[in-house]
C-alpha cells in the first residue's frame, strides 16, 4: 500500500472513532497540569481494534506491525482529532513496551504488552537514586536472591507517575564484586507489593507527578526479572534510548498554537517577534526532520542510537524557547494566570533535567560522534564495593 492510501485508510479508521479538533482546544505538555487516566483509557480502547495505540509493536500483542514511516503517517492523523493527553501511560508505551519486546520472554510479553497497550496498567521507571546523581550506574538499590524470589532494598527518586503505577521497572545492583555497570539486573516490580512506600513531590508547576519510592525487603518474583542477571545495564540503554527520542521535539504545542497566539495578542506585524517565532518555529522543525532521519535509520535496522541525545537537546532548547516567547507575548497576564503557556513555563526547564541531563547527553554525542576523549572514569574497572561513596545518615 502506498502513502496516500495508507493516509486515507488512517483518517478513515480514524473519524469513525473521534472527533476532529476544533479551534478552542487547549494543549497539554507531558502531562503537565492534568491527570486524566480515564480520558485516556477511553482513547486507547478506540484505538485498540487494529492497534493503532501502538502501531509498530506486533500485532499479537496488541499492535499492527507497522513500519516507522506508517507509524509517522497515524500520529500525524492522530494530531488531526481532538485526544487527551496519553503522557502518564506513555512510560509503558514508548519505553518500557519496546524495551520488553528488546528483552523480555514470550511469557513476558504475553503477561504485560496487552495491559501496557489498553492502558490498563500503568508503569513507572525506577532508574534514578539521590546518591547517584546523573551517574545512573552508580544505583545502589539492591536485589538479594532468597530462592526463587529476590528482596529489593533501596530508594528511587523522580519516578513519574510511580504513585498510582501498577509496575515499576526497577534496576538493581546484584552483584557488589563486579564493576558498577556489569553488577546491576533489571526487574518489574509490583508496586503494591509490601515494602514498597511511595511519597509523591510536589513540582513548582503545581503537579505532584514525581515521585520518591523506598522499598524495605520488597519481594519480586525471579519471574520478573527482565533479562539476564547482570545485564540490568545492556536493558537501561534500551529504555534510555528510547526515552531519549520521546522527549525530543514532537510532543505538545508546536507552530500552529504558537502562530495562534500571536494573532489572538495582536503581535503578528512586530518585527521582533516574527524574528523570533521564525527561530523557534525553524528549531521544531529541524527536530521533526531529524526524527525522521533517525526512523529511517531504524527501519533499516538500526537500534536507537546517539541521534536520541542529539534529539533531546534540541527538544528541550527548542520547548524553552517556545514557552520564552508565549510568556513574553502574554505578558504579565501569562505569568499570573493559570493557562496551558504558564504550565508549560514552568515545565520547560525539566526538559534539560529527565531522561539524562543535558551535560549527559553532550558526554554521548561528544564520545560516541564527535570522537572526542571520554570523560575521567576513576571508578572504571573497579569492584563497586571499593568505589568511595557518601556516608549513610
């Protein structure tokens, strides 16, 4: 089929099933300011027959098998209709389903890509630790075996949406003898399972979507465990990679709710803020033609590659920017008001903060593109036992 005709079965399929979006809509960023989990449960069951919630996965499992460029075609046409924001079941969707079909077991896939893409269960990522900062394989949360089960220990911090997740995907150090990347095992964690406390924090932005997590001796099926023991490390590049591309240019508002804008201000004939709408406008376009590239790179069967950082960095510059010039053309009414452009004020400078800094990210393309000399590793090699840390309180 070519692309005019799957675009045409698409917006058929598509405005049988929902309403197209009118001019007074609002935007939403990442689920900024709403969590509206029924709004997007209803969604997902109208898409669900023909898998067009999750296009690309395989069709067993809920998807369609569809190719990156037709998964393209179906978010452009999703655009075209009036959908709600998808962000608090995006983790199990764009991050942990691939990282699954990547390195999950059949039974695996069978037990939660379904429930993943109905959006009856919620997952949340349990990566980041407060002594670990942006060094992620510094993790110190550990996993003991106790026969068949595991007995997980430790903190997490900055898990989205973990406060009413049904899964967590845990990375935790299982071996302390070994280097500090080769020691860590991937798991799904039940998160109403007993010793798992979850205590939301509240954002400047108003949300409490964050997360810290403690878990004391919390137990986890060895069933559960998500590749092989010790290889936690080869799966958190995979969820990374991914999440990496999610938070790249794409999602949110974009050039037509900020031309919309300017011309419900009055401030289509200034000089200034043309120049500066013609920016913004080019640096969201450069991600979305880089977003292509990288999904032709995929198609030819490639995995996610260093293109992620590249996309994340020019994302969060570029939805900074964007919320600059909304809140300038407001004026003092955006910064006292409670509407979608002060939401996404608040929320742009996070862009630069989750999934991987921006220094992180500049650490990848500098290695991995650029050629240039690693950053000092002192710890490279190094049993994780011996690797100097803070003191326990």
């Amino acid at each position: 089929m070519d692309e005019q005709a799957f675009r045409d079965e698409v917006r058929g399929v598509l405005s049988g099933r929902l309403r197209l979006k009118s001019g007074e809509v609002g935007f939403s960023f990442l689920g900024a300011g709403q969590d509206d989990l029924e709004a997007g449960r209803e969604l997902l069951a109208a898409l669900a027959d023909g898998g067009w919630g999750v296009p690309t996965w395989p069709s067993r499992w809920g998807g369609r098998g569809a190719t990156p460029e037709q998964a393209a075609i179906i978010a452009q046409e999703l655009s075209r209709f009036e959908v709600p924001d998808l962000y608090p079941f995006m983790v199990g969707m764009a991050l942990v389903g691939p990282t699954l079909l990547a390195h999950g077991t059949e039974s695996q896939h069978e037990r939660w890509l379904p429930a993943i893409a109905s959006g009856a269960e919620i997952w949340c990522q349990l990566f980041s630790e407060p002594d670990a900062g942006s060094d992620l394989a510094a993790l110190a949360a550990r996993a003991v075996p106790d026969g068949d089960v595991w007995r997980v220990s430790g903190q997490k911090v900055w898990s989205s949406r973990a406060h009413y997740s049904k899964w967590g995907l845990l990375l935790a150090r299982t071996d302390v003898d070994v280097p500090k990347h080769a020691g860590i095992t991937a798991f799904a964690l039940d998160m109403s399972v007993p010793g798992v406390d979850v205590r939301p924090l509240r954002q400047m932005n108003g949300d409490i979507h964050f997360n810290e997590v403690f878990m004391t001796d919390a137990v986890v099926s060895d069933a559960d465990r998500i590749g092989d023991v010790g290889d936690g490390w080869r799966v958190a590049i995979t969820t990374l990679m991914h999440e990496r591309g999610a938070l790249g240019p794409g999602g949110g508002p974009g050039r037509r709710e900020l031309i919309d804008l300017i011309r419900r201000v009055g401030a289509a004939d200034d000089v200034l803020t043309r120049e500066r709408t013609a920016r913004v406008i080019s640096e969201l376009e450069v991600g979305r033609l880089t977003n292509l590239r990288a999904r032709e790179a995929r198609r030819a069967g490639r995995p996610p590659g260093p293109e992620g950082s590249g996309a994340k960095l020019r994302g969060a510059a570029a939805i900074k920017a964007l919320a600059d010039v909304a809140i300038d053309l407001e004026g003092l009414v955006g910064l006292i008001g409670e509407d979608e452009w002060l939401t996404l004020f608040l929320t742009a400078p996070s862009i630069s903060i989750r999934g991987g800094t921006d220094e992180i990210q500049r650490n990848i393309l500098g290695e991995r593109v650029l050629g240039l000399p690693p950053e000092p590793r002192p710890d490279k090699g190094v049993p994780f036992k011996e690797v100097p840390r803070s003191a326990s309180p």
